[in-house]
C-alpha cells in the first residue's frame, strides 16, 4: 500500500540546520539524543543516539522503516497494508522537526530529544505520516485567506504501577502516603496539593522543552488530572507540544514511581479520559473570523460546526480507534452520543465556551485521551473546511440536557460501525487522501480482529456452565 508514483505529493521535504554549537554550549553535559517518531497511535518510536550523531541526523541520514505507520498498539507490523514484507520493511530518512530539540531532564544520563517526520525514497512526505496528513489538511486555508488557531487539552490517570492480582488498575497513592484516593473530586484543589511537587516538576519540564502548558486542574476521576495548552497559529506545533507533553508527563510520573496513563477509560466505573480541541481561524488582517458581538455564532462559526457535525460520524474511527476507546462513551458521562451543539454546554459535541467575542471559537469534545493528536486536528480542521466551503447549516443548538433533549442520529460508537464509516467515506478520502485511508482502517481493523479473537475470563465465568 506504498504511495504510487502518480499520487501528487507536497513539495520535498526542507532540512532546518540548527546551530549545534549553542545547544553544545547551553547544554554541555548532554550525552544522548532519543529521536523520535510518533506512530498512528501516536506511541513514540525511534532510537537513542549518542550526542555526536546529531549533525548525521539533521543531514538526513536517520533512517526508520515505514511499517512504523503500519503497526497495531502492540507494535505488530500489519503486513496487509503492505509496508511490511512486500516493501522489504524499507527504511526512509527522517527528518528534523523544527525546534524540536530539547533537553527531557526527568532523566538523570544527560539526555534530549528530538523529533523527526518521514520522507519518501524520493524526498517527498510519506504518506503515513499522521504529521504530514495534517500539514496537507492545514494549506488547505491558505485558499481561504484564513490560518487555523488550534488549542488541546489532555486528560489522564495517575496509577499505581503494580498490577491487582487479577491484572487489573487501581489508583495510586500519593508519595509517602498509604491511603489511595476514591471518589469524583472535579476540581479540588486538595488533590493538587498531593501531588504539588510532581506536578511542579511537570510545569518546568514543558517550560524547558517549550511546551506552553497554562494550567493543570484535578479532574473528576480518582487520580485524573487534565492539562491545557495555549493556542497556537500552527497546528503542526500544536500537536507537537502534546507528543512531548505526554512523554514529559509519563516520565516525570515514573521517576517518582507512579504511572500515568492515557487509555481512554481504565476503569469502568468512573470517568474515561478525553482530548478537547479549541479551533478558530484568523484572517489575513489578525483579526479571527468566528469573532462576533452577539452569542450566536456568525455566519463562518456557524457553517464551521454544521461541517464539523456532518462529518463526525465518518471520522469517528480516528477519535476512538481502539477496542478501550469506545467504553468511553456513556450518558451524562460528558462524552457526546450525538453530533450535537450548544453555547457554553459541556454535554454537546461541538461547544462554544463563553469567552470575550475576539475569543469566539469552537471546542470538539469528542476525541480521547488515546487519539493521535496529528489526526485529531486533521480531520477537525477539515470538518470545519468543508462547512465553510460548502455552507453546511448545523440545525438548532441544545440548551439543555443533550443526553435527554437530543434526538438526533446517535454516532457510531462501537469499532466495528466506525471503522465501516470511516472505508466508505469520501470526505476522508478527500481530506486524508485515499491511501492513508486505507493504512488506517487496515491497521485498525487488523487490531480489530486481534482484539476480538481473545477469550476473556469473564467470558469463562459467564458462559462455561451455560447451555
């Protein structure tokens, strides 16, 4: 399933030499590099270097192999999409992400990172490469004369990282404390202040590796916190602070001997964990195009979230792509079941916060804390291309319970329906191009099938005697 000569590609891949000397300098001890490449499921891979390989590695001589994009949540290669044996597991250079070196001082042997995407054999962006998908999704505003403004917020669980003696989670407790904590506590400061010197050390991790994190909050489930992001003008870099958010907060969490995890809902009881996306658009003059004085959205906002519900159905394979992802989704648990939207109402789909008109824009709140984030904002971005362009009307607001006032077409929410809607799709074929279509819904289904041909001990205490 490699991209055929005759698909057009973006122009070739740029190389960003970096002034090696100044790193050097303000970082003397540094001994190691990991360079790193998000897959489909966004998982860091790559390798570690030793520091004197970096100028090798921005020359373009790192090499992975494609089937990378090719692997399911266990790093198996799905050899049906043909980036495994058929292709000869082929390496292809990688190349620097821009200012994407940064020291990941949670470890203690002088190590950076950087991040790095894919090129083709020719030089052109692979395909695969959920980074590029967005980079070619994003030019598509530059018609329009409008820039995307993207902003995430992330959520996760504090864990303790010893397995229940049936292989299940529990919560962890805080350091030097035996007590683990139990209950919904949406806010509460006291949970902050358990973990005030991990989270500290997790705000100056994202300051020294640029990360714009603003605030941290304590979020309903035992043990879920959340980070926001600052909005930024490059959506690319948008998606970038996540990958090095996460690592940051996994690291960080394992040096003091707690995990962090991002599984969408670990336990089945409590709240799962979602990833919110907060787009606008600027214009060429600064100014953004959703601004409005009134709290109804303008014309651009309006037709942007008729794009955006629209395609929602089609696109749910991307905001949940694994088995875990879909138990998320459960009335009043503020996971949306529908399309739906509203102002300043966190049970829809698609919500317009209450903010300063010059603020005005709108927050998807359908994806989980497991989703590639590249692939969120693509399809995100290209819902609100194809409202805009296509003057798509989003039907009436709900103001009420969404959960009880809404009856519109529930979406898809189980792996199967999802993955059926996101093959037959033409807006995807349009917007994430029709080969990349292919690689994820093959690699997902493959996951899909995997997952599926398990024999679960609850099916054994259910069924064995059963008949």
């Amino acid at each position: 399933m490699t991209s055929p000569a005759n698909v057009e590609l973006p122009c070739i891949l740029s190389i960003h030499v970096p002034d090696f000397e100044t790193f050097a300098q303000a970082h003397p001890d540094t001994q190691f590099v990991d360079v790193l490449l998000p897959d489909l499921l966004s998982t860091p891979r790559g390798k570690r270097l030793k520091i004197d390989a970096l100028p090798a590695v921005y020359a373009g001589a790192f090499r992975l192999p494609g089937s990378i994009f090719a692997m399911d949540a266990l790093g198996n290669t799905v050899e049906a999409t043909g980036l495994g044996f058929d292709d000869g597991d082929a390496d292809r250079s990688c190349i620097p992400v821009q200012d994407s070196l940064v020291c990941a001082p949670w470890m203690d042997e002088g190590v950076a990172q950087i991040q790095v995407s894919m090129a083709d054999h020719d030089g052109t962006p692979f395909f695969g490469d959920p980074r590029h998908v967005l980079e070619q999704v994003t030019a598509r505003f530059a018609d329009l004369g409008l820039r995307p403004v993207v902003a995430l917020e992330i959520e996760f669980y504090v864990v303790d990282p010893r397995r229940t003696r049936h292989g299940g989670i529990r919560p962890a407790a805080s350091p030097g404390k035996s007590a683990r904590r139990s209950g919904k506590q949406i806010n509460s400061m006291a949970r902050i202040e358990e973990l005030s010197a991990i989270l500290a050390e997790i705000s100056r991790t994202c300051e020294i590796q640029n990360v714009p994190a603003t605030s941290m909050l304590a979020e309903s489930g035992p043990g879920q916190y959340e980070v926001n992001l600052r909005h930024v003008a490059d959506p690319c870099l948008a998606c970038d602070h996540v990958i090095r958010l996460k690592r940051i907060v996994r690291g960080v969490f394992l040096k003091h001997g707690l995990h962090a995890t991002f599984m969408a809902k670990p336990y089945a009881e409590e709240p799962g964990s979602g990833t919110h996306i907060h787009v606008s658009l600027l214009r060429e003059d600064g100014c953004n195009e959703f601004a409005s004085e009134s709290p109804e959205p303008n014309e651009a906002l309006r037709h942007a979230i008729g794009g955006l519900a629209d395609t929602m159905p089609e696109s749910m394979l991307v905001f949940a792509p694994t088995a875990n992802s879909y138990r998320r989704f459960r009335p009043e648990c503020y996971v949306p079941l529908a399309p739906t939207w509203g102002l300043n109402n966190r049970g829809v789909a698609l919500r317009i916060p209450a903010d300063t008109p010059e603020n005005r824009r709108v927050e998807h709140r359908v994806a989980g804390a497991d989703v590639n984030p590249y692939l969120l904002a693509a399809l995100v971005l290209a819902g609100v291309h194809r409202g805009i362009t296509h003057q798509v009307e989003p039907g009436e607001p709900v103001n009420g319970n969404p959960y009880r006032d809404c009856a519109g077409t529930p979406l898809p929410t189980n792996w199967y329906e999802s993955a059926l809607a996101f093959e037959r799709s033409g807006f995807i074929s349009e917007y994430l191009g029709t080969h990349f279509q292919q690689l994820f819904a093959t690699t997902r289904r493959a996951e899909l099938r995997a997952f599926d041909n398990q024999v679960t001990p609850l099916e054994y205490d259910w069924y064995l005697t059963a008949g």
